[in-house]
C-alpha cells in the first residue's frame, strides 16, 4: 500500500474544504457589499465559479469523472440559478433536500443490482486485500455470505443519504426565509447571499460532519463483518499483512 496515500488523501480533503466550502461563504459574506452596484451578483457568480472550476481541473488532472463532485456542481450551479432568477424560501428547501434524496434514492436502488455501491469502496485499488478477501471467501464457500453483507450495508448507506435530505430541508427552512418587500434588488440579492453563506456553512457543520461519523461508523462495521466472514484480521482486511499461505 502507498504510504503516501493517507497524506494525499488528507491533503485533498482539506483542499475540497476550502476551494468548495470556506472560499465561497467568505466571498457571499464579505464580497456582496464592497464591489459596487452589481456587489451581490458578481460575489454570487464568483463563489459559484470557485467550486465549478475546481471539478474541471479535478476533472482534467485525474481523466475520470468524480460522480459525487459532479453532483456536487450541479448543486452549486442549481443553487446560483435559483439565486438568479430571484426565488426563495421554501424552493431552496426542497433543492436542499432533493438532492441527497435523489442519490439516496439511487443508493438504495444498487442494492437490487449485481454490484451494490458499496462493494465500489471496498475494490478501490490499494485500499484492502481484495484478492486475499475474495479467495478466503471462495475457500471458506461464503460467497453469498458477503454478497448479503454488501447489499445490507448499501440499504445503511442510502438511509444517511435520506437522513440528510431530511435534516437538509429542515435547515433550510430555518435559513431561507421570505425577504422584505421594502428592500431593493441589491439588498434582497446580498441578503440571499447570506442566507446561502448561512446555507454552506451550518449545512456542513451540522450535517455533513453527523453524518460523515455515521458512514465511518458504518465502514467500521461491514470490516468487522467482513472479518469474521474471511477469519481475517482487521490488518490482513486492508493489507497492511501478508496473509499466511495456510488461509489461502
């Protein structure tokens, strides 16, 4: 395994966080009321482009699409277009939630399929010892076993994606309220701003972080599982050791 890679992996975590999250809600909450007339516009259109040009880069550099970073664009861009043709309140609380429920939706779906998605984790390169697993697995004559194991773990998978499209909507009820009518076009678009900065950052801190220790809570248990389906340790799961010639 790379030794490397966690590193990397850190550091690109890091970089989503500031290029798709802290840039974009300084630049609504800072930016809307210092560049002039159109402030609100050009600080919406700029902390949209952030994140949009990043995915092109991402996409350019790697040579495959990311499809959650897509989604995440498309995110981005529906928020902008909401912002632009003027909506507000409870639009942007069915957007908030839609989307998580649609890759929900589409989460749960896979577990019907051959491959369940969260058999795509586990046969990433470099992360487990998926020829040690799966040749444990055939010896052993538990093939179904695991195929089980995957499917119920995609079902927990795609209830954290419905879970947030719940919390989701239920923040951004909170958040986009109806805007004065006595206010101007300029006032109501900074106000916006905010409420979408607003948007970014608590949907982050309040969802995103909940639910990204229920998913490695769920990682931590479909190891466990797999563990005592192979009678492998947690090291030789991840290959971090060679598996005796005796478990082969």
């Amino acid at each position: 395994m790379d030794q490397h890679a966690p590193a990397a992996s850190q550091q690109k975590v890091w970089m989503n966080l500031i290029i798709d999250i802290v840039l974009p809600v300084l630049i609504l909450n800072k930016l809307s009321s210092r560049l002039g007339e159109k402030g609100p516009l050009l600080a919406l259109l700029l902390a949209i482009s952030l994140p949009l040009l990043h995915g092109m880069f991402d996409f350019i550099r790697n040579k495959k699409i990311n499809w959650l970073s897509l989604l995440g664009l498309l995110n981005v861009l529906l928020t902008g277009g909401f912002a632009l043709m003027k909506l507000e309140g409870f639009w942007f609380a069915v957007k908030e939630a839609s989307f998580p429920a649609l890759i929900g939706f589409f989460v749960f779906i896979s577990s019907f399929s051959r491959k369940p998605l969260f058999s795509f984790f586990l046969d990433q390169p470099g992360l487990f010892a998926m020829e040690h697993i799966k040749s444990r697995l055939e010896d052993l004559q538990r093939q179904e076993d695991y195929k089980r194991l995957i499917r119920r773990c995609t079902f927990y998978f795609s209830y954290t994606f419905f879970l947030s499209a719940f919390l989701n909507f239920y923040l951004a009820i909170r958040i986009f309220k109806k805007l004065p009518d006595h206010l101007d076009d300029n006032q109501k678009a900074d106000a916006l701003n905010t409420q979408i900065a607003d948007m970014t950052w608590m949907g982050y801190l309040v969802i995103a972080l909940p639910l990204m220790i229920i998913t490695s809570s769920l990682f931590y248990y479909c190891l466990r599982q797999l563990s005592k389906l192979t009678e492998l340790d947690l090291n030789q799961l991840i290959g971090q050791q060679k598996v005796k010639s005796n478990l082969l």
